[in-house]
C-alpha cells in the first residue's frame, strides 16, 4: 500500500476543550485539515449524499435544516443549522447516546480547510477512551475525505482492509497518541490520557490492549 502514514498524521490539527452543554459538564474534541480544493467543492462533498457515500457512509433522510438523517449502520440525528457554503450543525444519535457536531469550511489561502468538533458530555466512555474514542474515527473519515477529493472517481478505501494493514494499524495507533497529547494539552491527566490511548486503539485495531 501507498501509503504515508506521518504526512496524513501531521496533516490534521486536534485539540480538547472542557466545557457544558445543556448544564452538564462535556468535553469536545476538534480536528481541523487543509485541502487544496475551493470552499464550494468541500462543502459539496461533505453536505452531497451522493458525494458522502463515496468516501463516508451512504447517507439518508431530509437533508435540509431540521430534517432528520441516518449514516447507514450508523449514527443519525437531525440537521440543527445548515448556512452554506460555511456551516453545519446537527445532532449525533447513537443508541440511546446523543452529542453533537459542527462543521466549519473556510478558505485557508492555500485551498479550502474543514473544522469539525464533536462535543460529548462526561461519561464513562469518555473516561475509559478518552478523545480518541470520536477523534480517530472522524480521522478515519477525514482520510477518506481526502483521498475522495483527491481522486473522485476512484473507488472508496476498504476501511476493513485499511484497518488490517501494517499501515491502517500505524495510522490508528499514531491518531491515538496525538488524541492523547492533545487531551493532555486540554487539561488530562498523562496517566489516564495514555491508558485511553492503548484502549482506543484496541478498539479499533481488534488487537488486545497492552496495559490499562
């Protein structure tokens, strides 16, 4: 596989912030990336049913303000604020767990850039997986994102095959160290944020976790 798993790493910025959201206490991861393509072709491919299911998951549902949506086999929730071609917000609706993501595209000077942060409230995932329970599967998704925009006609990564490779097992386990410095960097205790690492990538991997 072509693949270089330090440039696509060093490609996203993450950081962890603490805050509230409906006055409990939450936490928010946010990763951000550059891609050289204009604003209106970002926000096409990530607001496009048809352009998500080529690098994301098939998508259904009204996808329009206040419509509701479905990822297949996946999350849905509903479409909260949609201002195009800059932001988008809405609902994350997994099982009986809600949270929530925004999405920001914005000009970079150099192309086009994503924002996206998904805010958790505190819980016992959240204590045992740390940020990179959600950050490396939008870092998952923003590779697929990447290598769509990159080349639209080509087929979408096998993320089961990505997943078994030595380079897929690199990538995770690389997302899962950046998730934990940057959840040190937002106020995790070094212990704990390392130990949520390991599992993470674990959990991603199939692979036994080495530790606690």
């Amino acid at each position: 596989m072509d693949f270089d798993v330090e440039q696509h790493l060093g490609a996203v910025e993450r950081s962890v912030s603490s805050g509230e959201r409906d006055g409990r206490p939450a936490r928010a991861v946010t990763l951000a990336r550059g891609f050289t393509k204009t604003v209106e072709d970002l926000w096409d491919a990530v607001t496009n049913r048809d352009r998500i299911s080529d690098w994301f998951l098939p998508v259904s549902g009204d996808l329009v303000r206040g419509g509701r949506y479905h990822l297949e086999g996946h999350a849905g929730g509903v479409i909260a604020a949609c201002e195009a071609p800059s932001f988008l917000a809405l609902t994350w609706e997994f099982g009986d767990d809600v949270s929530w993501v925004d999405v920001r595209v914005s000009g970079d000077g150099a192309g086009a850039r994503l924002t996206l942060t998904h805010t958790s409230l505190l819980s016992e995932h959240w204590d045992a997986y740390g940020p990179g329970a959600a950050g490396v599967g939008w870092e998952m998704g923003l590779l697929g994102l990447a290598n769509h925009l990159a080349e639209p006609a080509a087929p979408k990564m096998d993320e089961a095959a990505f997943v078994g490779s030595s380079e897929g097992r690199a990538f995770i386990a690389g997302s899962s160290e950046r998730w934990a410095k940057a959840g040190v960097a937002g106020g995790m205790d070094p212990g704990a944020a390392r130990a949520a690492a390991r599992r993470t990538t674990a959990f991603y991997t199939g692979e036994p976790s080495e530790g606690t």
